[in-house]
C-alpha cells in the first residue's frame, strides 16, 4: 500500500504544496504513515483536536486512504477541499487531487474525475500544476473506458510537457482503444525513449506490445 499512496497521491501535493514543506509536524506525520497508517490516523487527529489545522485533518484522511479506506479518506480530502479559502486555489487543488486519487484506488472513476475537474479549476493559470491534472483526470476518464476524453487530456497535458513518458503511454494506450494504432505506436515509442526508469521501461515496452498485438490482430488488446 506504501508504495500506491507515493505513486497516486503524495508526488502533486510534494511538488506544490509550499506551505505544507515548511510544516514540519506534517511531514512527520506524513512519514509516520508509511511505518504505521493506524498510528498517523491517530496521531493526525490528535493535532486537530489541538487547533483544528487543515494539514492534520489531511494527514488522518491520507492515513485512512493507506489503510485501504479509500471512500472515508477520499470524502474527507473532499470536505477539506471545500472548506478552504477560494482564495487558496494551490492548496484546494492538492486536496481534490489526493481526494481524486483515492477515488481512483476506490475504482470510482467518476468521483475521481469529479475531483480532478475541481482542481484544474482552482489552478486554472497554474501552467505548472496543470499537466499532472489533465493526466489524472485522463485516468479517471480511461476508467471509465471514455478514452477520446482520456486522449484529450493527454494531449492537453503534452501541449505543456512534451517529454512527459507516462502521459504518451497513457495516450498511446487511449489511442490504442480507439484502433488509431499508427498514432499509438508512435506514442509509445516516444514513451520507451522518454523512460527514465526501469519500471518506466517496462510499462512503456508492455503498453507497445499490446498495441502491436493489435495491429497483428486487428482487435484491441485488452490491458490486464
């Protein structure tokens, strides 16, 4: 479960959350989760009793959604969302994306995308968070086998960063379901050569077989 809650919810709130680097008590709480979610739940809603911080209530719900309770973790992130100040447009969206996230370990996709929709609002001129977004909303819109609106916010998200591995692949898989399987393989070539890690590597390698396959087949591999 650790290594899910790093992959799908913690990298967009890290990489933008300016206020919540410089609060240490959450990033020990943060960190607590990963050796024991019950006692960051626990640790999480002691802080809050203390002055009600967002930030506390934020490390209980994500302490919830590592302890496989992703509907409770995902409503909470939600209700936190909605009780900040519009003016905080930053912290809304790392909210509604870690609520979007969870939803999506839920196998909610349409609450995800609902998340997800929220958050590009609220960052609607914030050219850096928006990439990670669309890619999120993407996902939740292939969940939900919607993949022209899956592809378009690929392509959205690659008008903006081009060398982006994981959004090609998630294209190229997108393209791939909708039997455009030139555009696919270009995609994931693009994607194997833009991969940085071995992982990376590897889905990218697995998402353009399955298109090769289809080609061969002239039917769409269905991805396991």
């Amino acid at each position: 479960m650790t290594s899910i809650l790093a992959a799908l919810i913690l990298p967009f709130a890290l990489a933008q959350a300016d206020a919540a680097a410089a609060d240490t008590r959450y990033q020990q709480c943060i960190a607590l989760i990963e050796a024991s979610p019950e006692r960051a739940y626990e640790e999480g809603m002691a802080w809050a009793s203390e002055g009600q911080a967002v930030n506390a209530y934020r490390c209980a719900a994500l302490a919830l959604v590592a302890q496989n309770r992703f509907d409770e973790g995902a409503r909470r992130l939600e209700s936190l969302a909605s009780a900040v100040n519009p003016a905080q447009g930053n912290l809304r969206a790392q909210l509604l994306s870690q609520a979007g996230n969870a939803w999506l370990l839920a196998r909610e996709p349409g609450q995800a995308r609902s998340a997800f929709t929220r958050a590009i609002a609220s960052v609607a001129s914030d050219a850096e968070a928006m990439p990670d977004l669309l890619i999120d909303r993407a996902r939740a819109y292939a969940m939900e086998a919607d993949f022209r609106r899956a592809e378009e916010d690929l392509s959205s998200a690659l008008d903006r960063r081009a060398d982006d591995a994981l959004a090609l692949r998630l294209r190229a898989a997108a393209r791939m379901h909708q039997r455009a399987f030139n555009l696919a393989e270009a995609d994931a070539l693009a994607a194997l050569r833009l991969s940085t890690t071995e992982q990376d590597q590897v889905d990218s390698a697995l998402v353009l077989g399955h298109i090769r396959e289809s080609i061969r087949t002239g039917t769409v591999v269905e991805e396991q």
